[in-house]
C-alpha cells in the first residue's frame, strides 16, 4: 500500500500503477476530465505508459461550464 495526493487529499492505494489503473481503482466513472500528475498535464495517449508512484500528486479536473 502507497499513498498519494489526489485533488489535494491524501488516498492510500494498493501500489504503484499507471494512469488508467489509478482512474479505475478510484472508481473514477465521469467522462471528458484532464489529469496532471506533479503539475504536469498528462496527455491520454500516455495514461498507460505514465507511473503514480508514492507521494505523487494527481489533480483529475473536470471541464466546467458557466459564462
């Protein structure tokens, strides 16, 4: 077990993973959202390829309308 900081709340998961194990394990279901990890926006062609390991801080932002 590892934990990292998810939208600014520390979340224990079962081990380092990749981008698209991370939004599965959250139960993470909405569609269109962005991801950073450390600051850093994470394009979707690279959800399997990018490393959440301990102490990383992933941000998953949803797009928001208004005017």
């Amino acid at each position: 077990m590892i934990e990292i900081i998810v939208n600014g709340e520390r979340k224990p998961i079962s081990s380092e993973m990749n981008i698209d194990e991370l939004i599965k394990e959250l139960e993470y279901k909405q569609k269109g959202f962005a991801v950073a990890l450390n600051g850093t926006f994470v394009s979707l062609t690279t959800y399997d390829s990018t490393k959440v390991r301990e102490n990383d801080s992933v941000e998953i932002l949803a797009p928001v309308q208004g005017g």
